[in-house]
C-alpha cells in the first residue's frame, strides 16, 4: 500500500471528486478525514461525511467525519485539531472544496463572487495554514490542490461552463500553488496542483449538465491515480508543479 500509516484531510469529500479522492487514499492504506458541510445527504447530489466514512471503514481503513466549512478560520482550526487528537498529525491535505455561479459577470452578484473566491482561494489558504504547522513536525508533508482548466482558458471553458468568478479563483490558486512551495520547501513539504484535461463525471456536473454530452466525459479514477502519486511526494520529489490529469500520466508513467 503506498500511503499505508498515513493520514489524511480531503476537503469537500461527501461526493464527487473528493470522495472518490478519500476512497482511493483509503485504499492505499491511509487514514482519512472526511471535512465537509455536508452532514445530510442532499436531494439533489445525495453524499455526505457520514457516508464517505463508511465506506471507507468497510475498506478496512479509518476514516473521521468532520463537519468543516473552509471559509471559517474556526471551523478549519477545529477541524484540524480534532484530526489531531484522533490520528496524531497530518500527511496529507487535499484542498478540493469548491463552488462556481454560472452566469456572465455583469448578472453576478458581490455576493456570489465572494462567495466562490472565499471557499476556492480563501479555503485552502486557511486550510493550509492550520495543517502546515503539523508537517513541519512530521518532518514532510504533501499538499494537493485541486485545479480546472477554467483558470487558463481565453474562451468558455473547454471543460464545463464555470463562470469568471471560478476562473479566477483557481487562476489564484495556482498562483498560491506554487509560491507556497517554493516558501516549504525547507520544510521538506511538497505542494502541487492537478486539473482535469476531460469533464469529470460527478453528481455535481452529471446533475448540473444534465442534457450535454457525455462521451468524452472521464471517470475520477484518472484524478485519483494523480492524487496518490502527489499524496506521496514531499519536497525532494515532486513539488511546484501546476498539471493536468495528462500532464502527470505521461511525465511520471502513471496507469489507472
């Protein structure tokens, strides 16, 4: 097992992406934080924290569901210190929480675009300021952060209608992607950032694109096989990088 005695802390890990993220860490033999809103399943989207974990428990692996919202400076902090009562440090942090509002800027509300740059940039500076601290002790540490092709397209987005407010948000962090890794690196701790070249089929995207189509959509197991890769990397490996799901496969030799 490739993280066998390692934890850690996937944000947004009730469904989609995240969870299928956790699920293959958990699999790989780490200890797995499930740090989301969701503690009901949703009508729309169903998954919650709840449900993550036990899937995961009956994979043999521990897993902690832990009700976080990422925009919280509070929240995190207590999120992360419980993680450490449980487990005794962190590994691992996932930065994957995210949200967008599709619509044109001039139909977007302050709010809203507050909104999506607080939980996609704001969320995984907070996040990663609380777990840093327990790397440093570990003497290692891995931070992922997940990216979209939205933060460089010059055209609607090849992927999936986003709205500005997304691109900018994963524009800035990939930005803070590698400026915080080049600020680690003494630290041995390694930080990089992954985006899908292809759609990925979710709850979230098969829900909100309900009628597109979907033969050239991918399964997350492409994103997950990049994230364990990643997960194992500290700062002697691979660190700074800002990639695609097709990126790492071909430079790194890496298979579903």
């Amino acid at each position: 097992m490739k993280l066998k005695g390692k934890v850690a802390i996937v944000t947004g890990a009730s469904r989609g992406l995240g969870k299928a993220i956790a699920l293959g860490f958990a699999r790989e033999g780490a200890s797995v934080v499930i740090a989301a809103r969701s503690e009901v399943e949703n009508d729309k989207f169903g998954g919650s924290i709840y449900k993550t974990a036990e899937e995961i428990k009956a994979l043999g692996q521990a897993a902690l569901p832990l009700k976080c919202d990422v925009t919280d400076e509070t929240s995190v902090n207590e999120m992360v210190e419980k993680t450490k009562k449980e487990f005794g440090g962190i590994d691992i942090l996932v930065n994957n929480a995210g949200v967008t509002f599709y619509a044109p800027v001039i139909e977007t509300p302050l709010k809203r675009w507050e909104l999506v740059l607080k939980v996609n940039i704001i969320g995984a500076f907070l996040c990663c300021r609380a777990v840093i601290p327990l790397m440093v002790k570990r003497g290692r540490g891995s931070i992922i952060n997940i990216s979209s092709l939205a933060a460089n397209d010059r055209h609607e987005s090849v992927t999936i209608p986003t709205g500005v407010a997304y691109g900018v948000s994963k524009a800035g962090l990939e930005r803070f992607t590698f400026g915080l890794a080049s600020e680690l690196g003494k630290d041995n701790i390694a930080v990089n950032a992954i985006k899908p070249v292809r759609v990925v089929s979710t709850e979230g995207t098969r829900y909100w694109m309900a009628e597109a189509d979907k033969s050239e959509w991918q399964s997350p197991d492409k994103m997950v096989s990049c994230a364990v890769f990643l997960a194992q990397q500290d700062a002697h490996g691979v660190t700074g990088a800002v990639a695609s799901d097709d990126e790492l496969f071909a430079w790194h030799g890496l298979k579903i």
